[in-house]
C-alpha cells in the first residue's frame, strides 16, 4: 500500500497554500518540520502575504514566528509554547484564549476558517488507513474541515489506535520524510518538587483515575505510587512516568467506569521510549479532544483525580496559570477541562500543585495576583491546593478561611507578610478564625 501512493515534495505541496490563507500544524511531536520548512521557504520568495497559523504547543524551533516575516506569516497561538513564547511577548505573534477541550470547536464551528492542514501521520496499514500517532487533539477537526490537508508519511509515527486511525481518503497530498519524532527532553525533580510530589501522591487512592502534565512535578508524582493498587489514565497527555507504571500493572484501568483497561490521551510529549510504547499498542486510545477534556466524559469515571501546575494563586484561591502579570507565558491548556471533571467525578479530586516561592525566592502565594494576570481556575473551582509545605482542601471554605489555610502552605519566610496582608484586607475578626 505504501508503495502505491502517490509523493510529491515538500516544496510542490506547499504551493496550494496562497496568501490569507489559515494553516494548521499537528502538535508537539507531530509538527511536520519538512513542511513547514517549505512553507518558509516560500515566505522567502515573497509569494506569500498575511498567511494565518494556528496550533497547540509544538516542539522543535518555529521559524515562521521570526520578526523578518512580519506581514508574510502571523502566528495565533492555541497554547504559547517555549519556541513561540519570545514571539508572542514581542507582538509578532498572538494568542487565541480558548480551553483545550474547545481548539477543536473552533474549527468545526466555522469560528476559524482552515485551508490547509498540515500533518503527519504513520506508513499506511494493509486497509488503507494511517495513524495521526503522538497528535490528535485539535488536528483531526482540522483535518475534518480543510480545503487541502498535507500528510507527511513517516515510519517513525507510531501506529496508535482509537480516533488517531484515519482514511488515506481524507488525505490530499503525500510527502515522504522519516525524521525522528521531536523528543521531550525532561528534568529530575529538585527537593521542593519532589517534596511536592509526596504531598499530591498522598491524596491518590487505589482505584483513582489520573490526569497529570508534564515536567519534574507529575514526574515526582508518579515516583511515589508505586505502592498502589489499580490505577487508571484519562489524560491529555502522558510522557514516560508512566511506563514503569504500567510494566508493574499498577496502571491497568481495571477501575475505570468508561474505557476500561485503556489509557486515554489526546497528544503525547516525551522520549521515543513513549512513542514506541503506544505503537500499535491496544491499551492506548489516543483520542479527538472533544472526547478527553469533555469534563462530562471525564466525570464518568470514579476517583478522577487532575494535577494542574499554576504560577501564582491569591489569598481567596484564585489561580493565575497562563501569564506573569501582563506577559503571555503559556495557556489555559487543559487545567479548566479537568479541574471541573475531577470535581464532578465520584470521589474525584481536583489538585492545584506547585512550588511555594520562584527561583527568587518570591512568594507565589500573593495577597492579591499581579496586575494583568489571568485567573485561569477560579475561586470558585479550586479544590485541593499543594506546596512543598502541605496540602489544604479550600473547597467550601470560607474566604478567611482561605487565607488560613494558604497561608499555612506559604513559605515560612513569607507567612507573616500574608497573614498581615489578610488581616488588612479582612478585618481584625481574621486573627480569630481558626
């Protein structure tokens, strides 16, 4: 079958892209590097004017985002990404706010247009279909509603399973390229992180069904479970924590109330190790994002518990995890997605987890959250919030209460400041609440 395509080149295929035109990239892993390589090329040229380009976080270097094609690429962000973050802060490239559950929708709701769609996907089966592999997410609706969709082939996509399987029939045009799949390259967790780790790993029970990011936080996380018994994955996305999870047959889905035995994800960040594991592996449905971070799908299962990282949270539980006051620093991801599933799940636990103070030693703990940073979880959504010092539940507590209880998980150096700034702010009676 694979034979039998039909290739064309990076350059030739790109020539469908014309001027106004919105292109989709597949994400992380995924971003079809021999294509948009292309695609700048022709930027180069001076063919090409106010082309739109749109995407979750991907891995690798981004070149379009360069300030010399200012007027010839504009980049508007699902997610801002480490390669795009400089771009993004400079104003030649931008953000689109949207919950990860919904990148999708925009496509498929018409809300923004989709002419070309550029992909990459796994050597075709013997029934003609090939994998999207590491990246489902919002690139099937992409592929959905495209004008042209450009599928680079490459053995080395895994051949995943579940709504990652799709037709050559969707596919327009085939470019051939077998590039390694862009790694995750990962940290050890320092003491604060994995002291952090103990503390969420605590509030895991046998049964529960995770959903963790990536990065040293959910990676000390992991470490600690393996005392525990059945555990389950509905996730956005997983890296190699938990593969001695699995081998071990903690991570069996055996709790799970909806797609029992599986580990659900929508896109995948981590080693090859990760990708070789989901190759034509039946215990993975990598899946549309409407279906992972639905938080009414994700509430089917008992013991749904979600660990967000954030950058700053104010004395009433107000969460800001997307900017640094006035400057874009990531997104609001799937942190809203599944911090609303993991409390509507029976026994769900929804956790806020990050360290007490910056690498300056500043409090991200704050009486108030800087000017211009963006409350991502509400105060009226947080639950369970975590700190190398403790964790405190804040979920029907009262505002004073709050202030308690956070201040009790601050950094010692800090406490003082906080426990002034709350009695400041709610009255002499603060002192009194227990």
């Amino acid at each position: 079958m694979h034979t039998n395509l039909k290739f064309i080149s990076a350059d030739e295929a790109v020539k469908v892209v014309k001027s106004g035109d919105h292109i989709h990239f597949s994400s992380v892993a995924s971003a079809p590097k021999i294509l948009i390589d292309a695609l700048v090329r022709r930027g180069d040229s001076g063919e090409l004017r106010d082309i739109r380009i749109h995407h979750l976080h991907t891995e690798g270097s981004a070149p379009y985002t360069e300030a010399k094609y200012e007027g010839i690429f504009f980049h508007q962000a699902f997610f801002v990404g480490g390669n795009v973050r400089k771009s993004v802060q400079a104003g030649y490239s931008d953000y689109i706010p949207v919950l990860l559950s919904e990148t999708q929708k925009l496509y498929r709701s018409g809300t923004l247009p989709c002419n070309v769609a550029m992909i990459q996907v796994s050597s075709p089966d013997k029934h003609g279909f090939v994998s999207l592999g590491t990246s489902v997410d919002a690139t099937l609706a992409a592929i959905e509603c495209a004008e042209h969709v450009i599928a680079v082939v490459n053995k080395n996509v895994p051949r995943a399973w579940g709504d990652a399987m799709i037709p050559l029939s969707m596919i327009d045009y085939f470019v051939e390229a077998d590039e390694l799949l862009e790694p995750a390259h990962f940290t050890e967790p320092d003491a604060i992180e994995a002291a952090i780790g103990r503390n969420c790993a605590n509030l895991i029970e046998d049964g529960a069904c995770l959903q963790m990011g990536i990065g040293a936080i959910p990676n000390a996380v992991l470490a600690q479970l393996g005392n525990h018994k059945n555990l389950g994955i509905h996730t956005e996305m997983f890296a190699d924590g938990v593969l001695p999870l699995v081998e071990k047959g903690i991570i069996n889905g055996a709790n799970k109330a909806i797609d029992k035995g599986k580990m659900v994800a929508t896109f995948l960040m981590g080693s090859q190790i990760c990708y070789d594991f989901i190759d034509d592996n039946p215990m993975v449905l990598m899946m549309d994002v409407k279906y992972t971070n639905d938080p009414f799908i994700i509430s089917k299962n008992p013991k749904v518990t979600a660990i967000n990282s954030a950058l700053q949270i104010d004395l009433t539980g107000q969460v800001c995890a997307d900017s640094l006051g006035t400057t874009f620093y990531s997104g609001v991801g799937g942190q809203v997605d599944y911090i609303y599933g993991a409390s509507l799940s029976e026994r769900g636990k929804a956790i806020i987890a990050m360290p007490s103070v910056t690498n300056k030693g500043i409090s991200k703990i704050a009486p108030v959250l800087n000017p211009g940073g963006g409350v991502v979880t509400t105060r009226n959504h947080i639950h369970w919030f975590v700190t190398e010092h403790g964790a405190v539940n804040l979920y029907g507590k009262s505002l004073q209460e709050r202030a308690k209880l956070l201040t009790s998980v601050a950094h010692p150096d800090h406490r003082e400041s906080l426990e002034r700034a709350a009695f400041e702010r709610f009255g002499p009676h603060f002192r009194f609440i227990g």
